[in-house]
C-alpha cells in the first residue's frame, strides 16, 4: 500500500497545519517532509515525491496539473508581520535596489508587484541568502520571509510612520520594515494568500481542515516549541499565530489570490493565469 507524504516549510506560521501530523490525531498515517525553504516543497511536488505539499501559491501557475486542496491556507487578512520590506530607515519611494530572499517566489512575484504596480518604479533587483546586514549593505531594500522577518517585525517596533509611497512603515531593532501583506491590503482592500496545500492527484484521502483545526486546539504547545528559536514573548507569539495569520481563506483572499494573479501575469511573472482549481 502505497504511504502517503505531505511536505511543508519549518516556519513557525506552518505549524498548527502540520501539528496533527507530527504529534496529533494523524501522527504515522503519513510521512512528513519539513524544510526551511518553502520553494523546497514545490520542488518536491513537480517532482512527484510527494502527493501533497503546502506550496507558494505562485508554484499553482508554475507547475503543471496541480489543483488546490479548499478551505486551508497560510494567509492574512490585514497584516502578516513575517513578510516584511526592510530598509535602514528609507522610504520606499527612495529605494532603487532590492536584495531577494528567494526561498518564497511567491514573496519575490508580489515585491515586484508592489513596486511596479503601486509604487510605479522598478527597482535593480539582487538575489540574496537571508542575511539582512548583508542584504542592507548589498542594496536599499531587502525582502525577508519567515521567522527572521517575524524576529525583525517584532518589539522593540514603533508602528504608524507614514511612508512616502506605499503604506505604512515601522521602526524595529534599528531598521524600518513595511509589511508586504499590509501594503498590498492597504492598495487593493483584499487580503493574501501566501501558501496552500496543493496535489497533482485527482484526490487525496486526507482531511486537512480537521488537521489544521486540531493544531489550532493545541497553540500553546506550538508556541512553546518555537519560543527559544525566535526569541520573541509567549504572548505575542500567540498573538501571530491567532491574529496575524489566516488558516482559512474567505471571500476577500480569495480575490485578492485572484488578482494577485492577474497582475503576476500582466507583469510577466507567470506565463498563465489559470483559473482556481480545487480539488
């Protein structure tokens, strides 16, 4: 009988979707591929190592045959505090290069978007490990993912500076960061979509909202298990994971996923824009 896998990046916003299967009710009905680098798991997917894996939603108008799992995702409705802009303390309107944290494609497509669509500029673009004092002294801007950019977001943080162009900015641990989700929320009205969990089988005999549902239940003991890496308080980090990420995608992320695919086709970031498949 053949064993089912599933792979999913190791960030802390990944794990009440993953809980079930590692420690909960699905623990041993499938194997589980964790990996820094959430374009990791759409490698594994285009290479059918896996049947299913939550994937950069870019990945669904880059691969071939894969059709969305409904109801589930990594998302914010307003503000995600862990795909972050960040500068030395510069406008967006003043910077003229970026460094790229490649590990999301889908981050790196909606940059560009930012940029290009709302702010009216392109900026020379750097591909860069995730080392933002490298990144800072390679270039203006440096676009960060994950629990470095959660670690970076949070206190000490002065929220509510005003940038030049482009939503809002705020000062933290010396640097000025500017929330991707929230810029893109505060020039279209939609919410994000960052990650679903996507398959290139017909079906899959796995429930992940009860999955997700059930990691929900037991957030303490994923902030717990989180606490010494990211160094940031119990309370806030419940607060990210409760608050500031969506596990469910509503009418209003759904369009926003819509017209951020519309846009990465009309800026050339993805060659089709397919219409949502879901499984």
């Amino acid at each position: 009988m053949h064993s089912l896998r599933i792979s999913a990046s190791s960030y802390s916003n990944t794990a009440p979707l993953v809980w079930s299967f590692l420690y909960g009710k699905n623990r041993g009905l499938v194997e589980v591929i964790m990996d820094t680098a959430p374009a990791r798991s759409a490698e594994l997917l285009a290479q059918n190592r896996v049947d299913a894996a939550l994937v950069p939603v870019i990945a669904y108008q880059m691969l071939d045959n894969v059709r969305l799992i409904p109801n589930v995702c990594v998302g914010a409705r307003e503000r995600v505090r862990s795909v972050c802009l960040v500068t030395k303390g510069m406008d967006l309107g003043d910077v003229r290069s970026v460094s790229l944290d490649v590990s999301s494609r889908t981050s790196v497509a909606l940059t560009k978007i930012i940029f290009r669509e709302f702010l009216g500029f392109e900026p020379v673009w750097r591909d860069a490990e995730p080392d933002i004092e490298k990144m800072l002294t390679e270039s203006d801007a440096a676009l960060l993912i994950g629990d470095p950019a959660l670690a970076l977001s949070s206190p000490p943080y002065e929220g509510g500076v005003a940038a030049s162009l482009g939503g809002r900015g705020g000062f933290s641990h010396g640097h000025r960061t500017f929330d991707l989700a929230e810029l893109w929320h505060d020039h279209t009205g939609l919410g994000f979509v960052f990650a679903m969990w996507m398959t290139r089988r017909g079906a899959i005999d796995i429930d992940f909202p009860s999955a997700r549902d059930e990691g929900l239940a037991h957030i303490d003991e994923i902030v717990a298990n989180y606490e010494s890496d990211i160094h940031i308080g119990p309370g806030e980090m419940n607060d990210y994971l409760l608050n500031n990420i969506s596990y469910s995608i509503d009418e209003n992320m759904q369009k926003g996923l819509g017209l951020y695919f519309k846009l990465a086709r009309q800026h050339g970031l993805v060659e089709h824009d397919r219409p949502l498949d879901f499984i």
